[in-house]
C-alpha cells in the first residue's frame, strides 16, 4: 500500500541557538503526524522522520523555511507500515558522535564523488575505499573490497584511523582513500579526520549508500547484499526497497533468516548473540512485551511502549 513516506536528512551547519529550535519542530512535527527522531547540535541537525507523505513534506518544507536548512537535502523512500512509533528531538553535542571536537565537517569535508561516478572510484587500484559503519551494519552488506575497521561504534573510528596509518597497514603511504556510509554524514565526517591527518585526496560517497542504491540500477551496482537503517525497515535493498531483515528487539542487531533459524532465537526475546546473557526474569519480561505486542497488531493498534526503539540515527 506504500502509505508511508520517510524521509531521511542531515546537515552540518552552525547552530548556535539549537536548544530553541527543539520545541517549534516538535510543535510542527505533532502538527503534521509525523514520527522519528531528530538530533540538534551546535554543528548541525540529523534525522529521518515518517509519515503521511503530505505531513512529511510539510515538516521538510518548515525545516526549508530557515534560513539555516534553506538547501537541506533528504533521501525518501516509502513503506506500507509505520517506521517510528513516537517522535523525539534530542539536543547532542554532535549530531554523529567522534569525539574529536577539532574536526569541522563544514569546512574540512573530503571530495563528493556522485552515485553515478562511485564505480570508477572503486576500479582505481590507488584509492582505498573504507566502509566506516559499524561491524554489525557492515555484517549484512557492503561494496565489494571494501575495508572494514570492525568498529563497534562510530568513536572508535579515530583510534582505527591511527592504527591503519602505521607502517605496514592499510592506509599507510596511501594519498587516496574513498568513505562510505549509509547516508553520508559519517562519512563526511570521516573525510574531516583524514584531511586534518594529512591524508592529500579524500572522497565520500555522496548522499551515502541509501543515495546509491536508489540511483544506481541493479544491473550495473557493486553493492553486496542490504543496507541496514535506523527505523523499523532494518533493512533495504536496490531501489531501497525493504529488506528482509528484522531487529533483535533485545540486543538490536540485525537478524537474517540464518539467524532467525537459531534454535536461541525467539522473537522480541533473543538471538545467538544475546540469548546467554539475559536471566530467566529478563527473559520473560521481554516474552510478555512480545505478547502485548502481537496482542496490539491483532487488534491493530499501535503499542508505543512494546517496541524497543531502533538506534539512533547515524546515517
């Protein structure tokens, strides 16, 4: 049925007054029906918010209104079942948390190479192309050849950069190097770190994944598998089509069929990875929210307080 627009948007900007920015669009927010979650920073704004399409694009064009979102840029797709069940506007010291308060995406960002250029960027045999999302994001998909830092978390990228810069590693004595992530921001924040190292020539995909993969056709991407995002899709494919992965609704990892075929998996409870450490009192906590849950679909009502929240948004 496809009732559900989502709309997915970030932007490195100076906002010095972002605290009193938070109530107007939650007012505007409400106003419109729309849900999600968006982060305010003093460097900016990040979020993917989900609607009626005509409730999300109104939201879109108050943000538009303002001077300092004048050019936002989003990505949308759409679905037949709500993404978010409640809307919150948090205020962040960075809307993508490094931990390295020096680096200013706004004026230290890499090269933008457009979906369409990505695949000449990845043939070059000098450049090397980093997936800066986390372990388990790059678990279920990724452009072929593709280093992958096994970061657990998008902090711990810095020490990662150090360490692949050392003799003998991977970045080391490379002037090249190409970022990618789901929808751009961190890797435009990535490109930052690199071009305050020293690092001569740095790209970032622009618009991230998600722009790839909706531009792209099937037949002539590098892409392997899905791409997880922060909402209640898990996942989406080529033409960012929903995938078939769902969230572990206790650790919230992403679970494919080979995952949910676990004899440890069971539904809103646990999966393989989670299952040996929550106690039997945890455990049946997590049954009965399951409960109420299929209790609410069945009745088709919404159950605001059963469903464990997606991450936040990092795109």
């Amino acid at each position: 049925m496809n009732q559900f627009l989502t709309a997915a948007f970030y932007k490195f900007v100076e906002l010095p007054d972002f605290a009193e920015r938070k109530p107007p669009l939650l007012a505007i927010c409400a106003e419109n029906g729309v849900l999600g979650n968006i982060l305010l920073a003093e460097e900016g704004i990040n979020g993917t918010i989900a609607g009626a399409p005509a409730g999300v694009k109104a939201v879109l064009a108050w943000l538009r209104s303002h001077t300092p979102f004048a050019d936002l840029q989003h990505k949308e797709a759409y679905a037949d079942h709500a993404p978010f069940y409640r809307m919150k506007v948090r205020l962040k010291r960075e809307i993508v948390s490094m931990g390295v308060p020096e680096v200013h995406p706004g004026l230290m960002a890499g090269q933008y190479v457009k979906p369409q250029d990505w695949n000449r960027l990845l043939d070059d045999p000098d450049v090397v192309v980093v997936d800066v999302r986390n372990d388990y994001e790059v678990g279920i998909g990724s452009f072929e050849g593709a280093l992958n830092p096994h970061t657990h978390s998008f902090t711990e990228l810095p020490q990662w950069v150090q360490q692949a810069s050392a003799p003998g590693q991977p970045l080391c004595g490379k002037p090249k190097v190409a970022m990618f992530c789901t929808g751009g921001i961190r890797c435009e924040k990535s490109t930052a770190l690199l071009r305050a190292q020293g690092f001569d020539e740095v790209y970032h995909l622009e618009g991230g994944i998600l722009k790839y993969l909706e531009t792209v056709p099937e037949s002539e991407s590098r892409w392997h598998g899905q791409c997880f995002v922060f909402d209640e899709r898990v996942s989406v494919g080529h033409g960012l089509v929903p995938g078939d992965y769902e969230l572990c609704r206790s650790c919230r990892h992403p679970l494919g069929e080979e995952d949910r075929a676990s004899p440890h998996f069971v539904r809103g409870v646990s999966c393989a990875r989670c299952h040996d450490s929550r106690s039997e009192a945890e455990k049946r906590s997590l049954l009965e929210r399951e409960r109420q849950v299929t209790l609410a679909r069945e009745r088709q009502q919404p159950h605001i307080g059963a469903r464990q929240a997606p991450p936040k948004p990092q795109t």
